[in-house]
C-alpha cells in the first residue's frame, strides 16, 4: 500500500494480514451420455482422487445433477476446465464443468 505523506512523499507502508488467492470450485455436471468410468478416470487423473473417493463424487453427480471436483486458484481452476473438457471431446463425450468462487 502506498500513500502520500504531509511533505508530498510517497510513503510504502507493510500490509499486516497476508493476502490469500480467491479460490474457485471446479464443479462437474451430469449428463446422460459420458460414461461413468470416464468421469472416475477424469477425477483420477485431473483432480488426483483416489479411486473410492472419484466414485463417490461421480455419484454424487450422477443423481444431485452437480459436484465439486477440486478447488483452485482462478487460473489453476480454468486450465483443468479446458484440459478436461478437450479430453472429453477427443473421446467423444458431452461432459460439462464449470467454475464457481468460493463464498
Ligand atoms: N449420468 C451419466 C451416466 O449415467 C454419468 C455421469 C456422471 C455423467 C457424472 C457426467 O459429471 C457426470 N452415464
């Protein structure tokens, strides 16, 4: 932060709290064709969950609609929307995935 002092001087001041990233949840949507096994792959591969936990989470999208994949930072969580849903469509699947800022 900076400010001027009484004498016209820019004065650099320390900030005291530590400024921490926004964070955003990646969130997969459901759909009627991509194959389970795909989504368990996906939540394997991009999002490093073991294989129990990707079926849960695959579950749970499959009958609530949507799930949290991860959360990242803005940048961390754009690039997993594009490289998963480029894997996607390469295999042929209409998988969707969306980013959300956490409250
Ligand atoms: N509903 C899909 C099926 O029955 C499975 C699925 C789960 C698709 C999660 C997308 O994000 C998703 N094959």
């Amino acid at each position: 932060m900076t400010r001027r002092d009484g004498e016209g001087r820019t004065q650099t001041l320390e900030r005291l709290k530590t400024q921490r990233p926004r964070l955003y949840r990646v969130l997969l949507l459901n759909d009627d064709y991509t194959p389970m096994d795909f989504v368990v792959y996906v939540l394997e591969r991009y999002f490093r969950k073991s294989e129990h936990e990707a079926q849960l989470i695959m579950l749970a999208v499959h009958h609530k609609g949507q799930g949290v994949a991860g959360v990242y930072t803005r940048d961390a969580a754009e690039t997993k929307v594009a490289q998963v849903t480029a894997k996607a469509r390469q295999e042929g699947h209409p998988l969707r995935l969306v980013t959300e800022p956490e409250p």
